[in-house]
C-alpha cells in the first residue's frame, strides 16, 4: 500500500511545487513590469515625440473631460440642494409679503434662513440689494450664479407688478409648481434606483460570489494534475 500511495503523493506534491512556481513567475513578472518596464519606458519617452501626432492634445482632452464631468457632478448636486430649498423660500417669502413687508424686505429676510451653497448665493445677492441695485438686476445675478429658478421668479415678479395681481398669490402659486417639480424629480430618481443596484450588484459583487465559488474546484482540479 505504501508504494501503491508513495507515486500518487509525490505526483499531488510536484503539482503543488508546479503550481508554486507558477505564481512565483507571476509575481515576479508582474513586479518587473511596475519597477523596471514602466519606468524605463516613462524615462525612454522623449516630451518631442508626438504619439500619433499629439500626445499633449490627448492628455489635455482627456484632463478636460475629467473636469468636465466633475464640474456637471458638482452643479447637478447643488441644483438639486437650491431646489430642494427653493420651493419652501418662495413660500417664506410669500407670508412675508402677506405679512404687510415689501418684496425687497421679505427676499432679504428669507435668505437669512437659506443654508447649504443657496445660502452663499443668497448673501451675494443680499451684498447687491444693499449696494442699491435692483430685485430684478440681483435676480439676474442670482440666475448667473447657478441658480435657474431665479429667472421665473424674477418673471413673475415682473408680470405681478404690471398686471396688478397680489404678489403673495403669484408665489404662492410658483411655490407649488416647484413642490410638484421636486416630487416629480424625486420619483424619477426612485424609478431609477433598481436598475443601479443592479448595475452595482453585477459589477461588483457578482464576481467575488463566482471567485468564491468557482475557485475552490478549479485548485482541485489543477491539484488533481492534467
């Protein structure tokens, strides 16, 4: 029995040993190529040599790209914080008014209670109404600062004054088409919520269950010899 199990354990043990020097060549060649192959490559590349023409246009539109695609991440997260404040400050600015305060009071009032960046926004625009300008002329600025809405608002603050509508009902009004615009948004992004967990889910955390899983057999089998 022994000799019979001494050839079957030598060969599971030259497999193994077999299998090791496998991985060891992988690693070694792998390191070669992040310490030796890239560098020397880096250092052998002349800034003059033009990689099909114009390696400088590539990196800068590739440094472009990426700080296009932050800018819009960023401007859509702040548009989505201004809008979900928006709808509430046209509402404090409406009971203001209703209270028996001007529009330019109750607008530099209301941007006390702002937060987040819309608050910044509110404060430059409240430094503009100081200085002497007008609702219209810091609305404008408020539009070019990031903020859209502010351009209805200023429209329909335009269109009360020149028909002789209250003001208070014309924002109360504006106020709830925001509230239904921010619902809307916000059921849309929901409706959207399964279709990204399943993108998350079939890219990462798919393959470690098929690792986990596949791994095990495929040693045996390598284990077992060809």
């Amino acid at each position: 029995m022994l000799l019979e199990e001494n050839p079957k354990s030598i060969r599971k043990v030259a497999s193994v040993d077999e299998m090791g020097h496998r991985l060891q060549l992988c690693v070694i060649s792998l390191n070669f190529a992040l310490f030796v192959a890239i560098p020397l490559l880096h250092l052998l590349y002349r800034r003059d040599i033009r990689l099909f023409g114009k390696p400088d246009s590539i990196q800068k539109r590739t440094s472009e790209f990426f700080s296009k695609l932050w800018d819009r991440m960023w401007r859509r997260r702040r548009t989505q914080e201004i809008l979900a404040q928006w709808p509430t400050f046209l509402e404090e600015i409406a009971i203001t008014v209703m209270a028996g305060m001007d529009v330019r009071s109750a607008f530099t009032v209301c941007c006390s209670k702002t937060s987040g960046y819309f608050r910044k926004i509110c404060d430059k625009t409240v430094l503009k109404l100081q200085s002497g300008a007008s609702l219209a002329v810091a609305l404008s600025s408020m539009e070019k600062e990031g903020v859209e809405p502010a351009s209805r608002l200023r429209v329909t603050l335009v269109q009360a004054e020149s028909l002789g509508t209250p003001i208070a009902d014309a924002l109360n009004a504006l106020s709830e088409e925001y509230y239904v615009l921010t619902q809307q948004q916000f059921e849309t992004r929901l409706n959207g919520l399964p279709l990204k967990l399943s993108i998350i889910t079939v890219l990462f955390l798919l393959p470690p269950i098929l690792v986990i899983s596949v791994a095990p057999h495929v040693l045996a089998f390598l284990r077992t010899g060809w």
